[in-house]
C-alpha cells in the first residue's frame, strides 16, 4: 500500500541520541557502579570488619586476669572503652556459666543487619599474660559483640546516588548539544532538501537545486540538481511516449478500479475492528535468532495506531524490537509465527513510540500464505487495566521513597550549615608563674604517693601469708606430696602476686621520676613524644581514678622531638587535670583525648580535647581577650601558665576551639627540632 508508506522524519536524530546515550552513559554506569562497589567493599573492611575483629580479640585478651581475679568493675570499664566504634552495637562479657557480668550497649546504633560475633576468654598464663588457646585450656568466660553495617551502607547508597545525579547531568547537557548539532547541521537542510525533492516529484522542475555547501549535504543538493535535470529529458521523452499508451492503460484502468473498490471494502473493515491489528510480510530466509529482522509492517489499522500511538506512515518503516519491550517476547511471537504458524494470547509489553505509558497485551495471530509471499495478521488485546491495581501500588512506594530521599536531603543540608557555624579561636595569655610548677609538682607527688600505697601494702599481706606458710611448713612434718605440692603452688602464687605488686609499684615510681625530674628542670634533651605522654598519663593515673575518667592517648611511636620535655609535660598535665575539674558535671561520663601526628615536615601538632558541656561563645571571646583566670569561666586552670610555656620556651603555638554542649579542644604546634635557649 504504497500511498500509506513514508520516510521516518525523526530516524536520523534518534540513532545519534540513543548512539550518544549507549557510547557515555553506559559505560559510565557500569565504571561507577563497579568502582562504588569495590569502594563499598573496601571501606567495609576498614571501617567494620577489621575493627571489630581487633577488638574483640583485644577485648578477649584483656580481659583474662580481671575475669580470673573475678574484677567485674574492671570488665564493665573495658567493655565501655570498646564500645566507641560506631559499627559496634553492643559488647557482652559471660562468666563460664553464661551469666553476664559485664555489658555496654548503644540502643542507638541497632539499625540494619545486625551480626554477632564471639571470642573466648582463656585463663592467664603464669607470666600473666592471656594463655593461647589450646586444646586442653578450658575458657573462663566469653566476649560477645553484635555490629552492624548500617553506616558503611549509608554511605554507599549517598555515593551512588551522587554519581547517578552527576551522570543524569552529563547526559543531559550532551543529549542538547548533539540535539542542536543535529539539528541545525543536518536536520534542517535534510528536511529542504527532502522539500525540494517532494516538489520535484511533483513535477516542479523549473527552479534549480543550490546548496553552496563543500560536504555531504552540497553533494547530494548536487545530485539531486543532475537528477531534476536528467527528469526534465526524461519527461520530455515520457510525452512522446504517453499517447501510445493510452490505449493500453484505458484497459488497465478498468480494471484496477475493480481491484480498489475491493480493497477500500477490506481496508474500511480492517479499520474500523476495534481490536488493534497490524499484517506483516514473514522473511522465510532471514536467521531465526535475529527476530527483528524476520518481519516487515505492511499496514495496521487505527486500533494499533493509538494503541502504539504512531502515525500510519511510520507504520513500514516500525523497527519489532522498539516495538516490543523484551527482545524475549519478540522472539517467541516470531517463533510461533515460524515454527508452529500461529501463537495465541502470548503477554507483551509495548513501547509507545509517541511516549506515555507503555501498554500490556496479549498477541494472537496466524501466517498464511499469499502467492508467493508468506503473510502474517497479529492482534493486541489490550489488558493494561489488569495490571491497575498492581502499579498503583508501585507508584506509591517509589513516592514513599521520594519522600524519604528528600527529607535526608534537606537533614543532609541542614548538618552542612550547622557545621558552618563552629568557630576556631586562637587566644595568648601572659607569662606562667613558677610557683605554680611546683604546686602542680606537689599534687602530682601526692596522686603518687596514695597510689603506691596499695601495690606496697599487698605486698607486705602476701610477705606475711608467705611467712605465715613457712612456719607451719616448719612445724608440719612429715609432709604428704600433696602438701609439699600445695605449698610450693602457694609460694609461687604469692611470688606472682609480689612480682607483680612490685613491678607496678616500679613502674609508677620510674614514670613520676621521669616526670618530676623533667618538671624541676629546663633541660634540651631528645626524646619520643609517645613516651612522655604515657609517663604524664602514669603519673596522672591516681586522678583519673579519682574522677572514674577515661584518658584515650593517640600517639604514633616515631614523633621524635628535640626539645625540653619538662614544660611540655606541665602542659600536658595541666590541660588534662584542668579538662578533669572544670569540663564536666557530677555525674558526667569524664572522657579526654590526647592526640598527635605530624604537620608537616618541621612542626607536630599535639591536642588536648575533652567531651564536656563546652563554652560559650561570649566566654571564647573574653578568653581571647584576657587569658586572666579571673576573666575566664575555667577560673583557676592555670591557662596563663599553658600559653606562656608555649609560646615562650617551647616556641610553639596554641589555638582553642569549643562549642557549647560539644566539648573543648585545645591544639599544640610545636617544632620537631627547637633550637636550645637559655632556660626560664
């Protein structure tokens, strides 16, 4: 039905399009999606799976002595330290018989998939140290942490949907500019072009064809020239020829006039079905497996017009695979058509090619033969409306998952100009009086003595016991094997137990002699920064008892610093005891970090923070202003004496930063190398 055949106006911009969208958008979804995966994976590893398992082998492992010196104060004290990590939901800690004796818990953090995992407790070794587990150990009792990966996938989902937004963009803006390209360089003068050649089909032959163009379109302007001019011979000749066939088509005439008024009749009913049908020309000859190729459009009705919204002249040149929304049920169809001569009710989803909503149908149709041609009539039922209630309740999910996107959005922004609104500060105070070193030194003589006098009077009970035990061996005899066994377990235990009062006892004296010796003198000496801050924290360990705190130190062991340890080490002391007495409330869980890592090649940044209530934004500034206890908030911490060390002997800088409700955090840069001076 050639009158109904015409050539696809939009064919041309739509391959470059959809040749555009396969060549940057695909590929680049698949890179994303695979480096985001592998990212998520990683960060996974990092973020959960390994520092889960190295806590909870560390819990495991210290853990054995308070659980074999039944120190459930110290298991609770151990499970709260390690509960910190944000993937870490709760952590148990169970005698040998099951009963919970410690557990630290952040309701929280129980979102997602949650995952328990557990370790054994293994009772001490005789070096005191946790005994490896064996075959024949027995445990004494059993760490269980349950974690989530609630914040890892998150994050993953934040990540992809940043990368499916920055990709909608790029496709975007590449889609208009080839658009425009396509349009204004090939498009247009295609379409004058196609007009031109229309007007020469209908024998406007007078005006010539220009096109002053050096590429494709002026060489086929150029062609289409050469054919107006060869069609004006030809018509010329076609007149000559005209007369003497008359006659001939006069006969013809007649004929095909039957021949139409017999087609009108079956077009008129093809029409008007209101089932959508549609005949195809079935290529025997093409392969099986490339279904878009076995058949062409003839013609289709006005049904399978509105029902694949296209115009009736786009109907010869409609591609099966645009057609059909699976390539699978466009196989099958072609299949049944090939292979068993028909299919019936076989469900299909079409693709609108006018756009809208893309129709569900059932297809039923039969091949018949037609001279030399095989033929095909399919039908489309449509029965979209059966599947109403199923995508109503489709669109309502995704409209609940709009929603939801949109809030963690507008919270997403709302966190960004919260954090916009810290402030930094920066604030000297005047020269640090010596009086106060010396008190500072007193109190830290005083913290050391109480702490010493548990390790030494344990002692002297078990020199006692141990004594006590020789006499009634003395006295004792003979002695079993079992006795004599049971009193050298004894005497080894007592021994143990006197090793280890001892060395603790030894260890808190070295540490406050390294301190007040550092203290009592302005000496330039090298030393490791990792070191100095664990002594400071020894000597400070009485205190932080005191005040039930939590002290976290975070120092790489390779800070070698060439400097003067002693006031460094007041410092250090001072900011912790004056985060203890001023940063908290009764009642508070006391935590203070101390922090340190290089800077930069020259200079090592050492921080002191604590999780209090903070301060205001006016006490900041009057802090800036004055660093005069009396003009501060933290009235008597001894800041003046913290910023002149600094700033004056260390050669160092110190910046204060805090936020009310947040805490406080006060920053160190100190050169790795400072050149000696002349002490204070």
């Amino acid at each position: 039905m050639p009158h109904r055949l015409g050539l696809n106006r939009h064919s041309l911009r739509r391959t470059l399009i959809v040749g555009a969208a396969a060549g940057v958008v695909f590929p680049a979804l698949i890179i994303h999606g695979t480096l985001l995966q592998s990212r998520y994976e990683r960060d996974l590893r990092q973020s959960v799976l390994n520092p889960k398992k190295q806590t909870l082998d560390l819990l495991a492992r210290s853990a054995a002595t308070p659980m074999w010196t039944v120190d459930y104060t110290q298991l609770q004290d151990m499970a709260n330290a390690s509960i910190h990590h944000n993937s870490v939901v709760s952590i148990a800690i169970l005698s040998e018989d099951g009963k919970v004796v410690a557990k630290a818990e952040d309701p929280e953090r129980r979102r997602g998939h949650i995952q328990t995992e557990m370790r054994r407790i293994y009772p001490p070794s005789s070096t005191h140290e946790p005994r490896q587990p064996t075959s024949a150990a027995t445990p004494i009792g059993t760490v269980t942490m349950e974690y989530t990966s609630y914040e890892a996938e998150k994050d993953f989902r934040s990540d992809m949907l940043q990368v499916f937004l920055a990709l909608a963009a790029q496709a975007g803006i590449s889609f208009g500019l080839i658009y425009l390209l396509v349009e204004r360089r090939i498009v247009i003068p295609l379409r004058a072009l196609r007009e031109r050649a229309m007007q020469i089909a209908r024998g406007k032959l007078s005006e010539p064809v220009t096109a002053a163009r050096p590429d494709e379109i002026g060489h086929l302007a150029e062609g289409l020239e050469h054919m107006r001019t060869d069609l004006v011979a030809l018509l010329d000749e076609r007149d000559l020829k005209n007369k003497a066939m008359q006659d001939q088509l006069q006969a013809k005439l007649e004929a095909e006039q039957a021949l139409n008024a017999s087609q009108a009749k079956f077009l008129a009913i093809f029409d008007i079905s209101p089932l959508p049908m549609v005949v195809a020309r079935i290529d025997e000859r093409s392969n099986l497996d490339d279904s878009s190729q076995s058949m062409t459009a003839l013609d289709a009705n006005e049904a399978f017009l509105q029902l694949a919204q296209i115009r009736r002249h786009e109907v010869a040149s409609l591609k099966w695979s645009e057609l059909f929304e699976s390539v699978r049920e466009l196989d099958e169809t072609v299949r049944g058509l090939r292979l068993l001569h028909g299919v019936s009710r076989l469900e299909c989803t079409l693709n609108a090619k006018g756009g809208g909503r893309s129709p569900i149908c059932e297809v039923s149709g039969r091949a018949f033969s037609l001279g030399a041609e095989r033929l095909c009539i399919l039908m489309f039922e449509d029965v979209t409306e059966r599947r109403t209630s199923e995508e109503a309740v489709l669109k309502l999910n995704a409209q609940l998952e709009h929603r939801v996107t949109e809030r963690t959005e507008a919270l997403a922004r709302t966190n960004r100009e919260l954090s916009d609104t810290l402030h930094h500060l920066q604030q000297a105070q005047a020269e640090l009086m010596r009086s106060e070193k010396m008190a500072a030194l007193g109190s830290l003589v005083a913290d050391v003595t109480h702490e010493l006098r548990s390790p030494i009077h344990h002692a002297q009970d078990v020199a006692r016991q141990l004594d006590r035990l020789s006499e009634e061996l003395l006295t004792r005899s003979p002695l079993t094997t079992e006795q004599l066994r049971d009193a050298i377990e004894s005497v080894r235990d007592g021994s143990q137990s006197l090793k280890l009062d001892l060395g603790a006892a030894s260890s808190l004296i070295s540490s406050f002699r390294q301190v007040a010796m550092d203290q009592s003198s302005v000496q330039w000496r090298r030393f490791m920064l990792d070191r100095l801050v664990q002594d400071v924290a020894t000597t400070l360990g009485p205190k932080i008892r005191r005040f039930d705190a939590e002290l976290n130190v975070q120092v790489p062991p390779d800070l070698e610093l060439g400097g003067y340890p002693g006031p460094l080490t007041q410092v250090i002391a001072q900011l912790v005891d004056n985060a203890l007495q001023h940063a908290y409330e009764p009642g508070d869980r006391y935590v203070v970090d101390i922090k340190a890592s290089r800077l930069d090649a020259d200079h090592v940044i050492l921080s002191v923070n604590d999780r209090g209530h903070g301060m205001a934004a006016d006490t900041l500034n009057q802090l800036r202003e004055d660093l005069s206890p009396q003009r501060s908030t933290r009235k008597g911490l001894g800041l003046q004496t913290v910023f002149s060390l600094v700033r004056g002997i260390l050669g160092g800088q110190v910046t204060v930063a805090s936020t009310a409700g947040l805490g406080t955090s006060f920053s160190i840069t100190l050169p790795l190398n400072q050149v000696s001076q002349v002490s204070l």
